[in-house]
C-alpha cells in the first residue's frame, strides 16, 4: 500500500497536504479507495464553508457503498476539486494526487498532530 | 473476495466496472458454481414440475430448452426463482440460487409425495456463464468439444442482458475449461459485474426484489405465471385471491447527487414505495434502482428519492434499462 513519506494522515483515511501557500489539501488515502472499491459519484464542500475538525464534510461514493469523508483539521474550505467530480475514477488511480478540496486552516489547527506516514502504515497495512 | 450464501467468491478480478463493460461489449465469464443444480427425474418428472413451478414446463419440449419460473408457496409468496431445463422427456434440471438451495429441496421432497420422479442434487456439477455479444464465438473458440454437445449441457441462459450461455460440467473439468476460456480472451468476471448487469437488464435479486411476502405480480413477474387453462399449481388459488399492493418499477437518477441503494424511501404522485436493488450503472453513467411503486404509478413520471437526508429527484421508468448494449430508456 502507497503511503508518501510527505503527507499526514488521519484514522479516518484522509490525507492532507500543505501547500505552498498554506492552504492544506485533502484526499482520501490509496487504502481507502482500496477497500471502497471503484468510486462513481463525489459530494464536495462549497468553498466558503467553515468545518469542524472531524465533521463530515464530503461523500465518496463507489459501485458499492457511499463513506463520509472529515475535515482532517479545523478550517474553511477555499476550493474544491470540481474537475474530478466529472470522473471520481481517478480516486481509484491517483489517490494522492486526486485531492478533493483545500482548506485554509484555523488558528491553532496543527498539522503536526496529524499522523504521520510511519504511524499511518502502522495502523493500517 | 466475500462471503455469499456460505460460499467465498470474488466480487471482481480487479475492476467491477471494466469486467461489467467487457460483458456489454465482447465477452466474460462468471462462475456460478454456487447455484445448485437439481435434476427431477422419472415418469412423473413433467406432472410433478407443472404442479410445483407457476410457470409451465408443458412449454419445454425441445431437449436443452429453458423456461424461468418462481417456485412459490401455497399462499403465493416466492420461495425462489429458478431456470428450468429440459434435458429428456423423463428428466428436467433445475438451477436454483445458493442461498434458498436447501429450503428448495426440502420444499419439493414434501411437495413429492408419491410422485414417480427423483430429486437429485447435483454438487458434482460447476456452472460458468459465458456471457456478452462475442460469448458464443469465443466459446467456440476456447471449447470446441463442448460446444458440440459433448461432455457438458449447454444452456442459452444467462443473467446479464447480453446473448451468452450457461455452461454445467463436472466440477473437476471447470478449472480447465475456464482457463481456457481466458486464453480466447473471454475476461472473468465476479459478483460485483453480475449485479449491476442483471440491474441494468432488469432481473430480480431473489432476497432483495423478492422474498416469500411478495407475489409474482408485485415485482414483475407476472408474465412468469401461466395461468392459461386450469392447470392446478401450488399457489394458484391464493394468487387469484390476492390484490397486488405495489408494482415493481424502474428509477434512473437524473441529475446525479449520489448512488441509490435498497431501502431508500421513495415519494411518488400516487404514494410512497421503497427502492429494493440499487446501484451505478456502468453503461448509462448514471443510478438507476428497482423500485416497489404504488400500482397507480406509471413510466414517465416522477418520483423523490430520499437519499442521506436529500431528497433527490428521479424519472420512472419500465425495466429493463439496457439490453444487448442498447439503453432502453
């Protein structure tokens, strides 16, 4: 299983990245998309959105079953990856780099307590 | 690889979408080997089946012909659906799902009683489904001796829309056979393709489009009961008794907004109903579901799905939504 060195994680499969303006952005991890098989059908926030840390935030959706995805960190959603609505196949083929949306984080939300790569593949690979 | 009706079995071999498209449009292979086939045997075979089936095997004359039926209980609730063959005039086959398989056998050894006919499960059978618009070519291809007649029945069936057949062997030669069905470039396909085909085609799921609380005519089935004549079948009398309270129809999820799924309310004009087999359809790329609607409701209007809070708006439709590569509606 695929987990770069570079990104943090959460418990719940998302990945995040910081950009280099700040904003973090989002996915979901190559396990997740594994064992959600082919995705079909996304729901994305609206930018402009405030989250919580931990609130559902978007749905990923495959032939399967439909998961919630959680804002990693508190924050308000600056874009959204409209583009990979019109094929969230590329979820399956490109976890990270198929990110669905971009976080401008609060004050005081800190990456670093996210997990890292070793402590993510530890839980769950 | 899951869990189904006691069996472990792959719900792809790498891609459920591309195995599903392979199907649509040149060939793939399931293996249903989890099916039981049942042969009934003997002098009264024929009386026995036109008494147990609400379907009429009296239609089956020609050896190797295949007539689909519900198997139902006095009260007209389905106990399952199944393919009826003909092999010989003293003897039929029947191919019932895994899950109901031992209920089934239970089920036909009372109905037997003194009956001249012989129950005789056939675990020593596999089954693979050859199917798509190149399933027979490249059937013939991978399987000359067998497509001649030879050492297997060859069945016209399937589960998915598309020309194909039905292959039942001795267990020991299936993994040969499927081998080299691969090697003609026929692709394997599993559960997952299997369901969204047959939900494209409009085929029921027995347990989720249809159980024992649901009639024939409550989930589109109707055309499978020969009532002609005065043949005496096991749930005639009720069924004739019964007033259908819903019909079984199509939804195709318009505007997008997410994927139905079974036990999604639904709101029509003329009632509320409920979706019963739900998924993405791979050909049309959009949802569709199988849905029990009030009888009122009709194709062309429109229905509201409840889908995680949403209520989404959708089109009704008659099944099947696709059929031979061709979107129906």
């Amino acid at each position: 299983m695929n987990v770069p060195e570079t990104l943090r994680y959460t418990a719940t499969h998302e990945w995040v990245r910081k950009e280099a303006d700040g904003t973090l952005s989002v996915g979901i991890t190559d396990h997740a998309q594994d064992a959600l098989g082919e995705l079909v059908f996304l729901e994305l926030p609206e930018p402009g959105r405030k989250l919580a840390a931990g609130e559902a935030c978007a749905v990923v959706e495959s032939v399967k079953a439909a998961s919630d995805v959680y804002a990693p960190l508190a924050g308000e959603v600056v874009a959204s990856n409209a583009a990979l609505k019109e094929e969230p196949g590329q979820l399956n083929k490109d976890p990270y780099g198929a990110w669905l949306f971009r976080l401008k984080p609060a004050e005081g939300a800190d990456l670093a307590k996210l997990l890292d790569a070793a402590a993510y593949r530890k839980r769950f690979t | 690889m899951i869990e189904f009706a006691g069996w472990e079995m792959p719900l792809h071999y790498g891609s459920q979408i591309d195995e599903h498209h392979a199907v649509r449009r040149d060939a793939g292979v399931f293996d249903t080997s989890h099916m039981l086939a049942l042969d009934v045997e003997g002098a009264g075979a024929r009386a026995f089946l036109r008494h147990a089936l609400a379907n009429d095997v009296a239609r089956l004359q020609r050896p190797g012909s295949a007539l689909y039926s519900c198997l139902l209980a006095e009260d007209g609730g389905i106990l399952d659906d199944l393919m009826a063959y003909l092999l010989d005039e003293a003897r039929f086959r029947l191919v019932v799902n895994a899950a109901t398989a031992l209920p089934d056998l239970a089920w036909l050894e009372r109905l037997q009683g003194a009956a001249a006919v012989e129950l005789r499960p056939r675990r020593d059978l596999a089954m693979l489904a050859v199917q798509g618009p190149r399933a027979r070519d490249k059937f013939r291809a991978a399987l000359p001796e067998l497509a001649s007649g030879a050492g297997a029945f060859v069945a016209p069936t399937g589960y998915t829309g598309e020309d194909g057949l039905e292959l039942l062997l001795p267990a020991g030669q299936a993994p040969q056979a499927w081998q080299r069905l691969l090697a003609a470039g026929v692709r394997p396909c599993g559960l997952g393709a299997r369901d969204t085909l047959r939900l494209e085609a409009g085929l029921n799921l027995y347990g989720q489009d249809m159980d024992a609380g649901v009639t024939p005519f409550e989930c589109g089935l109707a055309w499978t009961v020969a009532l002609e004549g005065a043949r005496d079948f096991v749930g005639r009398r009720a069924l004739l008794g019964r007033h259908a309270r819903f019909q079984r129809l199509g939804l195709v999820l318009e505007s997008g907004g997410g994927v139905l799924r079974s036990h999604c309310p639904v709101r029509s004009a003329h009632g509320e109903g409920v979706v019963t087999s739900g998924s993405f359809s791979p050909t049309m790329q959009k949802s569709i579901a199988l849905a029990r609607l009030p009888g009122a409701a009709g194709p062309c209007e429109r229905a509201q799905v409840e889908l995680r809070g949403k209520r989404l708006d959708a089109r009704i439709v008659k099944p099947p939504f696709v059929r031979r590569g061709k979107v129906l509606v």
